[in-house]
C-alpha cells in the first residue's frame, strides 16, 4: 500500500501536459507551464489507475518535486537550481 496521496493536475498553457505531485496546491509543478488544475486524487487506500509506471512517478517525485506527463515544453525541461 502506498504512504503518499498523489495529485494529478493538468497545464492550461500545454493542454495535454499532465503534473503529478505530492502536493495538493501543486506548487512543486513548474510555474512556467501554469496555472495548475486539479483533475485527480489518489489516496493511498486507492487503486493506481494511471497509465504509468508508479514507482517511475514515486522517483520523479523524490528526484523533482513532480513528475511530468505528455509533451513537455522546451522551458519546462530546465531543472531547477536548488
């Protein structure tokens, strides 16, 4: 069973650029490509229905912040400087 609730949100300046993070605000997705919009909760005690390796996802969100989904902008691929 997973510990952490994901939340998936979709990009209103990149329509089919999706956002998945442990945050519920989404304020780990990259401001560049928002504003953010909640689709989807999964809780923990949820099924994963996404069409994604979740252990992929998990890694993501641990590396980034976020794991980014469908075509990605050029900007958006500019990591973050800690």
């Amino acid at each position: 069973m997973r510990r952490t609730t994901y939340y998936v949100f979709h990009s209103a300046t990149a329509p089919d650029l999706r956002g998945i993070t442990g945050d519920p605000d989404g304020a780990m997705l990259p401001a560049s490509d928002g504003p953010w919009t909640l689709e989807e909760q999964i809780a923990p005690d949820e099924p994963w229905t996404l069409d994604l390796d979740q252990a992929v996802v998990a890694f993501g969100i641990v590396e980034n912040g976020c794991y980014l989904w469908g075509p990605i902008p050029q900007k958006a691929l500019k990591r973050r400087k800690p």
